[in-house]
C-alpha cells in the first residue's frame, strides 16, 4: 500500500521545472519573453524603414521624401557639428524644469483632493478643464501673453500636463484603505508622518503611472512651444527647416527627437519605477 501511495505521489507531484517554473525555469521563461520583445520591435522598426525606402523609390522624388540612408547621413553631421548637442541642451532644459513643476505641483493637488472634500471640488473642474483641452491652445495664450520669456515656454507645458499626475494621485489615495487611514489616527501620526508612511507608499505606483503620461504630454507641448515660439531648440530648427522645405534635415531633427524620447521612456523612466517600487517585491517575496 505504501509503495502504490508513493508511486502515486510521485505521479502527483507536478514536474515544475520542465514546465519552466522551476528553479531556474523563471529566469528562462523572462528571457524568451524578453527576445520575443526584442524580436517584435526589430521587425516593426524593419517595416517602417523598408516602407519608407518603397515611398522614396516608387511614389516621391527625392526633396520630398529623402531616403532614410540620406537622413541619417543628415543626422551624423547635426551630431558632428554640435548642433544636436546645443539645441537638445535647450530642449531637455524646458523639459525637465516645467516638467519637474508639473509633478510637485500635480502631486500636491492630487493628495489634497484624495484626502479633502473641500479640495477636491476646488481643483475638480479646472483639472477637468486642462484635461480636455489641447495642448496648442495652452501654447498660444501662454506665448501671447508672457511672450519669449522662460515663463511662457513653461506654463505652456505645466497646465496640460498637470492633471495627468494629479488625477492619478488622487485614484491612488482614493485607493487607500479606511481602516488603515482610520489606524493612523488611532495612533496620532501627525500629517507629515501619515504622508510620508502611509499616503506616499500606497499611491506610489499611481504617481509613476502619472508620471509616465505626463512626460509623453510634456514632451509633445514642448515641441510645440519652440515650433511656434522658440528662437532655439529642436522645435525650432524643425520649423526653420519646414519653412526652407529641407526635407532631409528636419527628419533627421525628427528621427533625434524620437531616439531621445525613447531612450528617456525606456532606459531612464522604466529604470527609475522598477527601482523605486523594489521595496513592494521585497516585501511581497
């Protein structure tokens, strides 16, 4: 009886490590997962290009739709030159400064609504107003009214891209549960030690949700501002080079444009939430 119990144990048990799960099974598992990745991205980036070099062969001449060997040629030389290094420079600044505004400032409000009746009719409307609307019009008041000023460039960016943070919080402390908030009053935390120990871990994944979008928003309202009002910066000599119909080198400026915004997206930004949120690994493991 013991050598049939034992047998159909050993039949039970579930072979977890041909399955992958195993030790060590995870690991490989990630990996494939992780090629495949790579290997859909590659091929999306193969078809672009390979449908763009078909439009510059067989539909466009050549100063309408350059071919991408040319424009890549173009992009080496904005980066020999030094242009690339002296514009991006003015780019990344007006970025990050209203972009840094907007996460303290959408922060902020968000706790407050999470955790204030009062604050959230307060805020709740012109949130919903700055949502909704697009991002030009914020570009065209604030560079009409504060002109080529560093203010305007950055109130541009700041209004349309704080609700992208706020709301989030605000979910995220919406989010917390009663009886811990109730816990902490029990224990007569004071506000700062409540936010600090309680509010901003628990809404800590839906801030860097925020941040996320805000940063795609920030990015794309900063290119609008120098397009229409900079007299410096990639923007700028994108609409320097539209104007002149020099089709090579604003793609080249373009195709920049997106290697930043993906290596910023990918590399700094994905980098910066797994490290921040380690600590919930840690403590789930």
């Amino acid at each position: 009886m013991s050598q049939e119990t034992s047998r159909r144990g050993r039949r039970a048990t579930p072979r977890m490590a041909l399955a992958g799960v195993g030790p060590g099974g995870g690991a490989s598992v990630l990996s494939r997962i992780n090629r495949g990745r790579w290997v859909e991205r590659v091929t999306g980036y193969l078809i672009f290009f390979g449908i763009w070099f078909a439009l510059h062969f067989f539909v466009f001449e050549e100063f309408v739709l350059p071919s991408p060997v040319t424009v890549v040629q173009e992009m080496g030389r904005l980066a020999s030159e030094g242009l690339l290094l002296e514009h991006g420079a003015v780019t990344f600044s007006l970025i990050f400064r209203a972009f840094a505004i907007a996460v303290v400032l959408g922060t902020a409000i968000g706790v407050a609504m999470g955790l204030s009746r009062w604050f959230d009719g307060f805020f709740r409307d012109g949130l919903l107003l700055s949502f909704t609307t697009p991002g030009l019009i914020f570009v065209l008041i604030s560079l009409l009214v504060f002109g080529l000023s560093w203010i305007g460039p950055v109130l541009a960016i700041v209004l349309p891209t704080i609700p992208y943070v706020a709301i989030n919080v605000w979910e995220g402390v919406r989010a917390i549960p009663r009886d811990t908030m109730d816990m902490a009053t029990a224990f007569r935390m004071s506000m700062a030690t409540r936010l600090r120990h309680v509010v901003i871990p628990a809404v800590a994944p839906y801030l860097f949700t925020g941040i996320r979008f805000a940063f795609s928003q920030a990015w794309k309202i900063a290119m609008l501002t120098e397009i229409f009002g900079g007299d410096q910066g990639i923007g700028y000599n994108i609409r320097v080079e539209s104007i002149q119909f020099r089709m090579a080198t604003l793609l080249a400026w373009v195709l920049w444009f997106f290697v930043a915004a993906i290596i910023l997206e990918r590399v700094v930004l994905q980098r910066l939430v797994k490290r921040s949120l380690r600590w919930r690994k840690e403590i789930a493991s």
